[in-house]
C-alpha cells in the first residue's frame, strides 16, 4: 500500500522489481533489484537532480493510481477492522 500511496500523493516512487510492486506502480516507478545498491543510489541522484524526471513520474504516478479506486481500497480496509475486531 506505500507505493500506492505514494503515487495518490504525487511523490516519486523508487522500489524493488520484485513481489507484486511493479504491478502496482506500472511505468510510473524506477526499479532496482533488492540486492542492487548501486542503481538504488543511481535512482536517488536522479530524483534529487533531475526535475523533469520527477515532473514526468509524478505526472505517470497520478495516471496509475487512478487504476485503484479509493473508495474501494477504504472499503477493504473497514472490512479487515471489522475481522479483527
């Protein structure tokens, strides 16, 4: 829910290639293997540096998280409350 998140609130998104997350972040994120730190870091000088890729992440953010309904997600997560409690 993090990446999902994050994309909601315009911010760029940096996460591993594996499990479900680039499911849901699409093209909207840059990638690295969990064991890669050297393109973790290359990832990190690029989002502090370089203002046009954020503006376009940000802009590719907001078109896939308009792939998850919100009013949905809020639904599922009263639904687990509920279980738990």
């Amino acid at each position: 829910m993090p990446v999902l998140e994050a994309l909601w609130s315009e911010l760029p998104v940096i996460c591993s290639n594996g499990s479900s997350l680039p499911e849901v972040a699409g093209d909207a994120a840059l990638y690295f293997s969990p064991t890669d730190y050297e393109l973790l870091s290359k990832h990190m000088l690029d989002i502090a540096t370089d203002e046009s890729l954020v503006a376009d992440m940000k802009n590719k953010g907001l078109q896939q998280a308009k792939n998850f309904d919100t009013e949905k997600y809020a639904a599922r997560i009263m639904e687990v409350y509920k279980k738990i409690v």
